[in-house]
C-alpha cells in the first residue's frame, strides 16, 4: 500500500491560501488525470471544499503530490508548503476517517463534508482515477462516519442559536407540522430562525414588522401574510411559536397580554423565541403554565452545553477511529501478503514436480503405494520448510513496519508480490 | 375436579344483606355449578358454598418465568435510557413480549383450573393487574413508539408481578361463595382494563411533569433529552385517559348492577367501594376541567397522579379493608 495524502484546511491555512489552491467543480476531471499522468502516482482523487483541499493518491512520496498541487494552480512552493500536511499509509486511513465522520470540521459533527467526500470519490470514480486502494479506503470511511454518527452524539443536537430554537420547538411540539409561527420584526436571526422552522415543517408564517413593506417582503419570501404592527394583538393568539427581534426598547409583550393570549388559546402551549437586545418579551411570562420563553442567553447556553456534548461524543467517536484504522490496515496488509504466500507455495510445488521428474528413472520401478508415499514425503516436506516464513509473513503483515522485512522473504525466495 | 365443602367466609354475611334464608347448595363443584348465574336473574339471594380447586402449579412456574423475562427487560429499559443506545432498547421489548406471553398464558392456566376469574386471591388480582398493565404499555408503545415510557412503566410491572410470587399461596384455593358470580366475568375485567389505561395516564403526566420542568427551568440535565414533546406526553396522557375513564365507569356500574342485583342495594360498604367512587370523582374532575375549561399540561398532569394514587390506594389497600373486594388468599 502506498497511499500519501497532501492537503490543507481551516486549520493551517487562511481562507487567502485555501482559495488559491481549490479546485473547481468543472476542473477536477481535468486535475484527476493530470495527477495520475505524473510519474509513481497509480491513482488519485481530490478533495475541494471551502474549508479544505486534500489530494489522496497512490504514490510513494508527498512531494510529488505537492509539487501536482502548486505546479496546477502555479503558486509557488515555498510560498505554501508551511500551510500543508502530509500524511502516508495508516496515517492516511486515520485522517480520512475523521474528515469522513466530521471530527476534522470547523463545527465538529456537521453532516456536509460526508456528502462532499462522496461527490469527489464519484468524481474520481468517472475519471477512472480510483486505482487500487483508494475504493476500499473510501467504502470504509463511508461506513465508520455512519458508525460514529449513530453510535455517539456527534451530530445529535443543535449547535447554531436558531437551530436551538427548532429544537426546543420540537421538544415542546413533537412535530412541528400544522403549527402557526409569527415572527415579530424583520432581524437577520429572525429570519434564520423562521427559515429553519419553515423547513422543519410548520405550516404558516405570519409576519409583522413596524414597516409594514419589510414584513410584506419577507412575507414573500416565506411564502407567509404579512400583518400590519397595530394589528399583532388580532393575530398572536394563532401562533404557537413566537419569535420576536424588534429594535424597540422597551416590552412589545407584557405579562397579562400573555394571559390573556393563554386564555383565548385554551391552555395550548406557545413558544415565545425572545431573539431581540433589548428584550421584547417580558422574562415574568415564563411563570405562566403553558408558556415557554427562550431569550438570546437561554439559547446561547443550550447550544453552548449542546457543544460541550458534541467534545465528549468526538472523544468517543475518536476511539473507534482507532479501532478501524487498526482493523482496516490489518485487513489491507495481510490481504497483500497473501499473493506472496500463493507464489511461495506455486514455486516450491514446481521445484518439486521438477525434481521428482528428473529423478524418477533414477528410482527403479516402484509400486502404486510406494510411488504415492514417496509423494506425500516431498509434499511434507515443502509444507515443513514454508511452515515458518508464511507464520512469519503473516505475522509482519500486521506489523506496521514489517513492510521491508516482507520485501526480504519475497527476495529471499524470489516471488513477486503481487 | 377437587371440591371440598364446608368452607364458608366470614364476609359473606357482611355482604349478604338480609339472611341468606335460602338455601341453595352446591352439590359437588362442577365447573357448571358455581358459575351458574344463581341468584342474580331472579334477584333472590342465594347462599353458596367456598370451592376448592384444583392447582397444578403450573402457572406459578410460568409466572416466575415472566418475572425474570420483566427484570430483563427492565434492566435493558434503564440501559437504554441511560447510554442512548437503541439496541438495548431491542433486547428489552423482546424481553417483555416474551414475559408477557408467559404472563398472559400463566393467567389463562390458572383461570382453566379455577374454572372462574382469576381474581380473587390477592397472588391473582396482583398478576392481572401487572399482566394489564404490561398490555397497556405496548398497545401505547405501538402507537407512540415512545420508548422512555417504558422506564416508567417496566417498574410498576415488575413490582407487582414480584407481589403476586411473593403473595402466592398453594394452601389457599378456595373461592368464597359471595362472589361465585358471572358477573365478575363483566366487573372485574373493566376494572381492571381501566386500571391498565390510567397506569399510563400516570406514566404520561409524570413524563409531562418532568420534561415541563426541564423546559421552563432550562436547566437540560437527567433525561430531558430522552423524554418525548410535551405535547406527546399531553396527548398520550389524554387519550389514555379517554379510554381508561369509561372503562372504570362501566365497572362501577356493573359492580353497582351486581350488588343490586344479589343483594338488593347498589351500593356495598366495604371501604374499596367507597375509594373507587371517590377515585372516579377524581377522574370525573379531570375529563370535566380537560373538556370544559381546557385545562392540559401541568395543571391536568397533577390530577392525573393524584388519580392514580388513589387507584393505588384502592387496588393495594384492599386486601386490608375486609369487605367483599378483599383476597382470600
């Protein structure tokens, strides 16, 4: 196996760097075979995301990787090598393994980088750039990042503050489907969060804002009504989610507002998402039965405590990268060994039948049980003198230094690996 | 069958209101004799006489075989909700289906050989009351899928499936004459169908209390997170409700048409009776509150246990009130 991987993220380069060494949808079919047209590399795939660049091929060195990398985008070396890493062999399984589940990701968990790892091996699959290890590599890396996303909270809770808000929605609700939701005010987290309920299936969006324009037009965008400002209290009573941002500076909604809200809803719950600084919502309105209010700090801290969740899960999910990586290339190596086994065994077989031919007149006549003795004799034998080197090969191939001394017993008797 | 005569219970003249000027004797235990409708089509009492059966033994191996099956489940149940992890969750319903198979066929068995309801000793009573209440539980698990309930539930099963091998006593076999009815083919069973479907009520409302507390304090820990919505809670508290409460209402009836029926008055005056009107009254309020001012949620969840509890104090305390509702064994 000799896989080598060169690549650069968020995490050693600026967004100056990574945006001078991406690759475009359009011209990866072109870079796939430039690559693999280079001397040594049998097969490649690139990875380009707006957080990294990673080229994995199947090359001896990482310097011809590098040298692929900046001779294609004619950046200079020097000027990049700092902001890059380079990994080989095993190290190379580990690192695909954690892009695949996320645990490299700036927000450790998120589902995107999968879908993008698996568009680039397609890509490099309709170039026909695969090679011969990259295929098992990457079917692996598939299957550990759903392992780890089913088996850890990796990716489990909200980490983004109107994200939070779906969630809690959804705690309160169950689904979401066939709820109101009214947004007060036209902030940008009031959008976000109104979007993220739309997708997650409530089924109206009732806007207002002081100018009225600004609700009609976002109004248009959520596909929702607008509501003239004097007209709120009219109205708030269908909504079950409440999100409010106005710039306003003092209380848009009081306490006995929101009993009287309660009252005429018969006791249905209502969630008031108070997303504005300073507050629209008065915090007492939280102590009515049937009233959940969440301001900007309560949801901070639900996604703050959501992340400190998602490290302890990514610890987890690190051990069983472990675990495959280890079991993967164990799998890999004695799967290569195997070959070398197979022509060990094919040349002593020849060297046998040889033999026995051109010392069979030598022995005189022999009868049926003698001839077949003297068979089972010669076949022991070469079975004896393989019986160490195979146990020994077998054993190196899970070594991960036991490459050279595989090299060794193939010359030593003169098979080819492969 | 075995009959052996001779043994009269002391209760039934608390309850035979009137002398039992008629005699009307059991020959010899025939499963026909005791399970005639003596009595109750003509109004005239009759006095009857204890049976003794016939025990096998057999459905208390069964039963001990669903306890160990409940305590499996049980324990996957809690290791669900503590590691996240769905496969326990698996082993668990296994388990308990399982259990409760050899349950119901343990109930079927013991039923065969009483040739009556299996009911009236206080191993019985505990065993069908545990065995609906698992029914119960996964009649809302297909529904509602929601396996957090299950930590709820499991325990309540488990402890009064333990009562009933605990209270089990070969010795005590006998069926006291007074309630040598078919009426209690009507009775018993709603009461007891009605008990399943509020044990779940129960189990909804505390759910509803527990995640309600979480939310409004926003204080995430414990198994907020497992838990289902709010509303499912509500929901599942309400329809169980909305099931268990004509139950219990029919029971009532029927336990009134019988005693009126046997003994002339609707209403006994053993305290258990007393307690079950007193529990419907509870009931009574919450559909009341839940239908007319649109009470849900905390508010509805507080009553709902109240409910309950005083389910429990009824079905628990019975066997110490005396009367007609208490065990014979």
């Amino acid at each position: 196996m000799q896989l080598t991987l060169v690549g650069l993220s968020h995490k050693t380069a600026p967004v100056e760097i990574r945006e001078r060494l991406a690759f475009g949808d359009g011209d990866l079919d072109q870079a796939l075979k430039s690559l693999t047209s280079r001397n040594g590399v049998s097969g490649g795939m690139i990875l380009s995301t707006c957080n990294r660049v990673e080229v994995l091929a199947e090359a001896p060195d990482e310097e011809s990787i590098r040298e692929f990398l900046c001779s294609y985008h004619r950046v200079p070396t020097e000027n990049v090598t700092n902001y890059m890493y380079a990994f080989r062999n095993n190290d190379v399984i580990r690192h695909v393994f954690r892009v695949a589940a996320s645990l490299d990701s700036m927000v450790v968990g998120e589902p995107q980088i999968l879908g993008q790892i698996k568009e680039a091996y397609r890509l490099a699959q309709d170039a026909g750039t695969t090679g011969m290890h990259i295929g098992p590599v990457m079917n692996r890396a598939f299957v550990v990042a759903k392992k780890i996303r089913t088996e850890t909270a990796i990716a489990r809770s909200a980490v983004s503050v109107s994200y939070a808000a779906v969630e809690l929605a959804r705690k309160i609700f169950g689904s979401l489907e066939g709820k109101n939701v009214m947004v007060i005010g036209a902030s940008k987290m009031g959008r976000l969060a109104a979007k993220h309920l739309k997708r997650n299936g409530v089924s109206s969006v009732l806007i207002t804002n002081r100018t009225f324009e600004r609700a009609v037009e976002m109004a248009r965008v959520f596909e929702g009504a607008a509501i003239p400002f004097e007209q709120l209290g009219d109205h708030i009573d269908r909504a079950d989610i409440v999100i409010s941002s106005t710039g306003a500076p003092n209380l848009v909604i009081t306490k006995p507002q929101v009993e009287r809200i309660i009252r005429r809803r018969r006791n249905r719950p209502v969630f008031f998402i108070d997303i504005a600084v300073p507050r629209d919502i008065d915090p007492a309105v939280n102590d009515i039965d049937n009233v959940f209010l969440y301001d900007i700090d309560d949801l901070q801290q639900v996604v703050d405590e959501n992340l400190k969740d998602r490290m302890t899960a990514a610890a987890r999910a690190e051990e069983i990268v472990d675990n495959e990586v280890e079991a993967f290339c164990s799998r890999m190596q004695s799967r290569e060994v195997a070959p070398t086994i197979v022509a060990m065994q094919a040349a002593l077989e020849k060297l046998r039948r040889d033999e026995i031919e051109r010392y069979r007149n030598d022995l005189g006549p022999l009868s049926d049980g003698q001839q077949e003795a003297f068979h089972r004799m010669t076949q022991s034998m070469i079975r004896k003198i393989l019986h160490s080197p195979i146990s020994k090969l077998k054993e190196l191939a899970r070594h991960p230094d036991g490459q050279e001394q595989v090299e060794l017993i193939r010359k030593i008797f003169n098979v080819q690996g492969k | 069958m075995l009959a052996a005569r001779g043994e009269t219970l002391q209760d039934t003249a608390g309850f035979c209101h009137g002398p039992p000027n008629l005699e009307f004797s059991v020959n010899s235990g025939t499963a026909a004799d005791f399970t005639r409708p003596a009595g109750w089509t003509d109004g005239v009492n009759s006095a009857r006489e204890s049976l003794s059966v016939y025990n096998s033994g057999m459905h208390i191996v069964l039963l001990r075989v669903a306890l160990a099956l409940y305590s499996i489940g049980l324990l996957h149940s809690v290791l669900t909700v503590l590691s996240k992890k769905y496969t326990f969750f698996r082993s668990s319903l296994v388990a308990v289906v399982a259990g409760f198979a050899c349950h119901a066929m343990a109930i079927v068995i013991r039923a065969g050989e009483l040739n009556y309801m299996p009911l009236t000793q206080r191993y019985d009573a505990f065993s069908f009351f545990a065995a609906v209440a698992m029914l119960g539980y996964l009649i809302a698990y297909v529904r509602y899928r929601i396996v957090s309930l299950s930590v709820f539930v499991f325990p309540v099963v488990f402890l009064l499936t333990f009562i009933a091998n605990v209270a089990y006593d070969p010795s005590a076999s006998t069926i006291p004459a007074a309630i040598q009815n078919n009426w209690i083919y009507i009775h018993t069973p709603l009461i007891f169908l009605g008990y399943a479907a509020l044990s779940i009520t129960f189990a909804g409302s505390i759910m509803y209390l527990i995640q309600e507390h979480g939310l409004k304090s926003k204080n995430r820990t414990g198994i907020y997170d497992r838990l289902p919505a709010l509303e499912v809670c509500d929901d599942l508290s309400y329809r169980s409700l909305a099931i268990g409460f004509p139950l219990i209402t029919l029971g009532i009836i029927s336990g009134a048409l019988w005693a009126q029926l046997e003994w002339g008055q609707f209403w006994g005056t053993d305290l258990k009776i007393v307690l079950s009107l007193f529990t419907w009254l509870i009931y009574l309020a919450l559909i009341y509150y839940r239908l007319i001012t649109g009470w849900r949620g905390k508010r509805a969840a507080y009553l709902a246990i109240a409910g309950f509890i005083s389910v429990l104090i009824s079905f628990l305390g019975a066997g110490y009130f005396g009367g007609l509702h208490s065990f014979t064994g």
